[in-house]
C-alpha cells in the first residue's frame, strides 16, 4: 500500500522541484510566490481541523469533538499570486458541521495567516488595502479585520527593532557600502532621507548592516550613523563605497578613519555627462570608462597610477572644450581610483553603490503604492523589510586563497588587526594611501 504524502508536503516537494530546476532565481520568483501562497494557505486549512477535532493528525487520544479526517478534495481559490490549487480537508462521522474560517465567515489570526499579511505589507500594502485584498482574493466574508491586520504587522516593527539594536561585533567586513534614499515619512515635510549599510564579510558573503533614518544627509548625520554603528562594535572595513555627498565623504573620513574610500564610478560618469553637450556624451562617457577599464598591471600602486597617468591624459585633451567636465573628474580623483589596490576579481562589484541603488528603485516603487508613509516607524520597518528580503538574493563575491592573501596584505598595510576569518599575514608589496 503506498505511504500517504499530506497536502503540505507535496507543496514543499514542489517547491524544492522549482529550487533545484536549475533555472536562474529571478526566473523562478512566480512559481515560487505561488507554491509559498498554497503552503500558507494550506496549512491554515490543516491548522483549522486540528484545532477543531482537538487532535492532530493520526492522534488516537479522547476527542473534543466526535468524527475522523476523511482524506482532502479538490479545491482553487484566486490569490494576487493568480490561481491557487488546494487540498480541502474532509470529516466523517460528526456530530456538528465543521466551516472553515479561512474560507467562510470571520478570519482568525494564525501564525501562517501573518506571514501572509506581512508578506503583503512589505509589497507596499497598507493595512486597509490588505484586508480588500484579502476580501477581494478570498471573498466578502473572509475580510481581516483592520485591528488584527494591525497588530500581525506589528510584527514586522518588533523584527527591525531587534535588527537596528543587535550587536554588531562578529561581523567583519572587507567592503562597505554606504548610500541614502529619500521617503515621505513626516507630515507637513518633503522627503527625507534614510540610510543604509550593508557590507561584504572577510569570506564573501553579502550582509545588510544598518537602516536609519535623517532629516538630510549631513555630515553630523552620517557621522552619527557610522560612529552608531562602530559603537555596537562593527569594525572598520577595508573599503568603504559611497556617492559624492560631501556630508557622506566629509564622515567617512573622520569616523571610519583608516578605511580607503571608493567614490562611485557611475554616480561620477553622471556627473562628468551632465557637464557635456548631448553631440559629444558618448565619446566622452566611453573615455571616461577607458580611464578605468583594462589596467593591464596588479592591482596595488602600480595599477592606482596607470588610472591616474589616464586621468591626466583625458584631462590634458579636453580641458580646453569642456572644462568642468575636466574639474569634475579631477576633483576627489584618489577616491576614484582605490578599487585598484583590490583583488581584480572584485573591481566590478566594489567600484560603484548600483546594488542599494536598484533596491532602492524597488523600495521606491513599493511605497508609490501608499504615498505618504504613516509616519517614521512604518517608514523605515518598510525599507528595511524590503532590503532584508532583497539581499537574501543578493550575490556575494569570490574569494580564492590568493584571493584572500591579497586583502590580508591590505590589511596588514593599514596597520588593521587580522580577523577571525583572514588569520593569514603577509609582508606589504606597497604602500597604500588612504584618500582624502
């Protein structure tokens, strides 16, 4: 006789199907949404028997109620994930009449419940707008009530408490990114800005750090969020990324001390771009790359000045037509160049801020959903929320022993302690100058 599989583990099965498919993630998120929709919704139906009977499954023991589980039909209910194909379950031999509460009248909270409301809420969705999607997707009397919708997104606030207070000592970074968005989050004022730290560790890994809110991205402010995070003990990395805000940098500089720093390339290029007529952008964007691209020596000093000797050469040729084009990239020109001393493997991660800056774009597009945020709590559970679940995707960078030899070396030229995780220490090959 064959063994009987429960409806929620066949839905695990195929989740596990879709994860081992070999597809790429990003084209997998559909059928994944969808599979995560049916296992909530499932096991709130399964979750609703137990508690009914007063028993789980197969239990023997005297029951709250009389009658036995009498296997599962066919059931398709519509969701916002589009259709969902579920397993109802079915009772014999009762006294009274079992109605499920997901599907009839009057919704509880349950623990699988929430995680679907709160998946929701951090897609954008108000509270008001998650009970009509809910009423929408599963019928007028299935509404949750606006009260509970509340307090299962409480939830969602109490996690990012946590996060924004946790210790901060055992993570080690080599790179942090360092980058501001602004979010309608205080009545009556313009958007503000909310800032963000996440870092690659000493062994690759991709890590959200830090999100905090200001009312501009000064240099008091940024000083304030770097010094909050080196006081629950995070230490300073090796390179820290950034924009060109001069409150960021000026920050950086004093309370990140020793760390070099990368001004972004693509923020920069932009910059130079917009100080050239339109006839003239494309030569000049492919020059400005040209300066960086293919330095065809070590990364260390040697590979810092073949960019520089280039830079002086873009400068040299168009510093008569295009002037501020020229001042633009000359300006804060070691910081444009730190990458360089970094293993090449890394250069086309490490030299720009463009992963928090397309989250940010999709953090943006979530709240379009509300407007205004309900006030600066919501705000910033909300963008962490999505940062959290956005860089469970996001990818980490190779490490390799040279690969790891070479930032050991780095380390040891800044005079910084070796980590737990690159105990390995080398004599320095150059010498490196932190910019300015």
């Amino acid at each position: 006789m064959p063994k009987r599989v429960s409806p929620i583990e066949t839905i695990r099965a195929d989740i596990e199907t879709v994860f081992g498919s070999g597809k790429p993630i990003e084209e997998c998120l559909e059928d994944l949404m969808r599979h995560s929709v049916r296992l909530v919704l499932q096991q709130v139906l399964e979750d609703e028997v137990t508690t009914w009977l007063g028993r789980g499954w197969n239990r023997r023991s005297e029951p709250e109620r009389q009658g036995q589980r009498n296997g599962h039909g066919d059931l398709s209910i519509k969701t916002t994930a589009g259709p969902v194909d579920l397993k109802r379950p079915k009772l014999r031999n009762t006294t009274e009449t079992f109605a499920s509460q997901l599907l009839g009248k009057g919704v509880v909270r349950s623990a699988p419940l929430e995680a679907l409301v709160i998946s929701a809420w951090v897609r954008g969705l108000s509270d008001r707008d998650i009970e009509a999607l809910l009423g929408e997707a599963l019928g007028p009397d299935a509404a949750l009530s606006k009260s509970t919708a509340s307090r299962i997104c409480q939830a969602l606030r109490d996690d990012f408490e946590a996060f924004r207070n946790r210790d901060l000592s055992g993570i080690d970074l080599d790179y942090l990114f360092l980058d501001g968005s602004h979010f309608k989050m205080h009545e009556g004022t313009g958007a503000e800005p909310v800032m963000v730290a996440y870092g690659i560790t000493t062994v690759g890994q991709p890590v959200l750090v830090a999100v905090e809110p200001a009312a501009a991205e000064s240099t008091d402010a940024w000083a304030d969020f770097c010094d909050d995070l080196t006081s629950r003990g995070l230490k300073v990395p090796l390179l820290t990324i950034t924009d060109g805000a001069a409150g960021l940098i000026n920050a950086v500089d004093s309370s990140l001390h020793g760390s070099l720093r990368q001004r972004c390339l693509v923020h920069r290029a932009r910059n130079v771009l917009a100080k050239i007529p339109v006839e003239h952008q494309a030569t000049i964007k492919a020059e400005f790359w040209a300066c960086f691209d293919n330095i065809e020596v070590d990364p260390g000093q040697a590979a810092v000045d073949e960019a520089q000797r280039r830079i002086d050469a873009f400068a040299a040729r168009h510093h008569k037509a295009f002037p501020a084009a020229v001042r633009c990239i000359e300006d804060d020109r070691l910081a444009l160049t730190a990458f360089l001393r970094f293993p090449a493997e890394h250069h086309k991660r490490i030299r720009h801020t463009n992963l928090i800056e397309r989250t940010f774009g999709e953090t943006r597009r979530r709240v379009k959903v509300i407007g205004r945020l309900p006030g600066e709590a919501s705000c910033l559970a909300l963008v962490w929320a999505v940062l959290d679940r956005a860089s469970a995707g996001w990818r980490g960078l190779r490490y390799t022993p040279t690969i790891t030899r070479t930032l050991t070396d780095i380390r040891h030229q800044l005079n910084r302690p070796t980590t737990k995780n690159n105990p390995t220490t080398t004599a320095p090959d150059d010498t490196v100058t932190t910019a300015a």
